[in-house]
C-alpha cells in the first residue's frame, strides 16, 4: 500500500509540470517512454491493491489518476487515454453495483428466513409431520415470489434497492424489466459514474437474475432435504402407511416376475409421493412445483384423490 501512495505522489508532481518544457525533445521523450511506463506501472499497482477489500476506493482513485493525466498530454494522445477513463469508469460503477447486490442479497435472504435454515435438520418435525411456522412462512413467501407477477415484482425491487445503496441512477427504470440478457449491449456513449450503463444495466440484471435462481435453488435443496427427512421415517415406521400402501407392499413382496415387480416398485414410489404431496399442501406447506418433480418428474405433480398417509 505504502509503495502504491509513493508512486501516486511521484507522478502527481511529474503531471504537475507544463505540458510544454523548454525543450521539444524532452516533451516526445516523456510521451513515448514514460507513457507506456506509467500505464504498465499503474496497472501493477491496481492489480496489487485489488487484493484488499476496498477496491472501490481504488477505482476512485484511478479514474481521478485518468482525468488529470488527459487533461495534461497532447491531443494525439487524449484518445486512448479516454478509453481508458471510461473502462474504468465502467469498471468502478460495476463495482459499486455488485457491492450493493451484496448487501441486498443478505437483506433478502432474511426477508425470506432463508438465513434461519442452514439446512433441512433446522426444519422441525414431529415424526411425519411438519411442525414449523418460519418453514411454512418460507413456504407461502417463496413460491410467490418464484412465480408469475410476485417473480417480476421480486427483481424490480432487488434493482430498485441496488440502485439505491449504490447510489447510481437509472433513467430508464420502469422501462426496461429486469430479465435475463444473453447478449451484453455495448455503450454508445462515455459513461457517467452515478448514471448506470447500458453494458452495467444488463450484466446487474444477469447477477439479479443468477441470485435468484440461487435463492430458488436454497429453497428447493432445503424442501427436498425435509422429503428425505420424513421419507426416512416412513422407511423405518411402516406401520403408519395406509391400507392401500400396505396391500401393495404386500403385492411387491410376493411378486417373483421382475418386470412386474418393477412396475410395482414405482406405482408404490410414485403413490407415496403423491400422497405425501397432499398431505402436507392439507398441512399448509405449499412446496415448489420444482421440488415434486425431483421425485416424480413435472408431469406427475397431481394430488392422488385418496387419503394421505
């Protein structure tokens, strides 16, 4: 860090003289040679500083560093030094953009109780039977906001907040939803730090997108984590299945054909699951439809007309 200041301060005071010394040879030699000796020189440093957590901070830094150097090179020069004012411009507004979508990950992470489970064993049941209220909560919350109109409303407000602790603006908000862009458009004109653009607009979007995506992925290991849980109480209470169960499990066990015992096999799987699936909808868990169709495949998710378990 100490080393990274040091330089700073040497070449404010090169930046500081004249653009135009007594000497004309002197001025060429400047541009020629140090130019691309302070780019690599400023790039070491960047990328030595970036180690630490405060990479905002250092962006800041070099794009004042970029501001004041093509305020003080000829005209010749100012053109690639811009590119690499508005990169870095670029760079710094994407920084304070992802570091806001952290913090509002957390928020919604504890909106939603996620942040109470850590996995399926913090879920209570009692034997069979699910027995949590923050669980049923997570539930109801959760399949409203993967779905329909609740999923839209859900990421436009996870960008608003972005926005907000970010600080940047967007104006065209309201105009285009937050969604999924497969192809990242590229800037038309040199960005503003505080105005979001249009390349930083899509790639928020797509980390919006992808968080998500991973809250839905949580809620889901965490229900069918809570599946196996209570599967696994069936396997070793057999004696609280149905009759309907239990006189097909008698079927299986007598059977000797192995493509019928087969076809046994996974009636008797699939009507467990449905079953159980209507039971703890009655119970008023409301799992998502994804989490059924790991056990039974999307076309399956249809309640059994019998009685639950």
């Amino acid at each position: 860090m100490r080393d990274y200041k040091e330089n700073l301060s040497s070449l404010k005071i090169l930046y500081s003289l004249p653009s135009r010394g007594g000497n004309e040879d002197v001025w060429n030699i400047f541009v020629q040679i140090l130019l691309p000796l302070v780019l690599v020189m400023t790039f070491v440093a960047v990328v030595t500083i970036l180690k630490f957590k405060d990479v905002a901070k250092v962006r800041e830094k070099e794009v004042e560093f970029w501001r004041q150097y093509a305020a003080n090179v000829e005209k010749k020069d100012k053109e690639q030094l811009l590119k690499n004012l508005n990169s870095t411009t670029k760079e710094l507004q994407r920084i304070y953009l992802l570091n806001a979508l952290d913090k509002v990950r957390i928020q919604k992470r504890h909106e939603l109780k996620l942040d109470r489970f850590f996995s399926a064993s913090n879920v209570k049941l009692e034997g069979q039977k699910i027995s949590d209220d923050d669980f049923k909560e997570l539930c109801r919350v959760t399949r409203y906001v993967f779905y329909s109109y609740g999923r839209q409303r859900f990421k436009e407000g996870m960008y608003r907040e972005v926005l907000k602790i970010s600080k940047v603006k967007d104006t065209r908000i309201g105009v285009i939803k937050v969604h999924r862009w497969p192809t990242i458009p590229e800037d038309r004109l040199p960005p503003r730090l505080y105005i979001i653009s249009r390349e930083n607009r899509a790639r928020i979007h797509n980390s919006i997108m992808d968080a998500i995506d991973a809250f839905k992925n949580e809620v889901m290991a965490l229900q069918i984590g809570v599946l196996h849980r209570i599967f696994e109480y069936l396997i070793n209470h057999p004696e609280t299945l149905d009759n309907d169960l239990r006189r097909l499990a008698e079927r299986l066990s007598s059977t000797r054909d192995e493509r019928e015992v087969r076809r046994l096999a996974s009636t008797f799987y699939r009507e467990v699951v449905k079953k159980r699936q209507k039971r703890i909808k009655k119970e008023g868990y409301v799992f998502l439809d994804e989490t059924w169709n790991q056990f039974m495949g999307p076309t399956e998710i249809v309640t059994s007309s019998k009685e639950g378990l």
